[in-house]
C-alpha cells in the first residue's frame, strides 16, 4: 500500500501522567486488585472527559529511588495520552504556497 500524498494528516497534542502505584480505598472495594482497578478506570475516564485518548504505559529508568536502602526498583510507569489539535489538508497547503 503506497502513501497517498494527499490524505489528511492529523496533529495530535500529548500528555504524560506518572501510573498511579496504589489503589485509592474506596468503600465496597476490599481487595488491592478492584482497588488498583477503580483508581485505574477513574484515572482514564478523567482524561477522556478532557479529550485524551489514552495510548500506552511505558516504564522507564528512574535514578532516584526514595528508599534509604536504595533497595526500592529504579523504574517508573508513566502512561501516554493524545488528543488531535487539528487536520491539516496537504492540498490546501499546496495551493496557498
């Protein structure tokens, strides 16, 4: 399938927001997983009512460990959000150039 040079393009704007590492106590909820769940679900139905979509959760090196020890791992989760700025029509550039 060849590119068609004349196919809208979208421009998407993005956000990066820190995993939540616990699951907020709600009443009802009494395990950790439905805790994790809730706080999860709530987190993403927040950003989808501002327009973000969410993308995907990428866990990367993170040098600074709370842990006196320095035992607690080096890694943070941080997920991925997009919302589309604006269409651009290729062939519409063309003509005003």
């Amino acid at each position: 399938m060849r590119h068609d040079p004349r196919q809208l393009e979208p421009i998407y704007e993005f956000q990066v927001v820190p995993a939540p590492r616990k699951g907020e106590r709600v009443q009802g909820l009494r395990t950790d997983d439905a805790r994790m769940a809730y706080t999860w679900t709530e987190l993403l139905n927040d950003m989808a009512l501002d327009g973000w979509d969410y993308v995907r959760a990428d866990t990367i090196p993170n040098d600074n460990s709370a842990d006196l020890t320095g035992t607690a791992p080096k890694t943070m989760t941080l997920l991925v959000f997009r919302r589309l700025l604006v269409v651009l029509d290729p062939d519409r550039d063309a003509r005003f150039s």
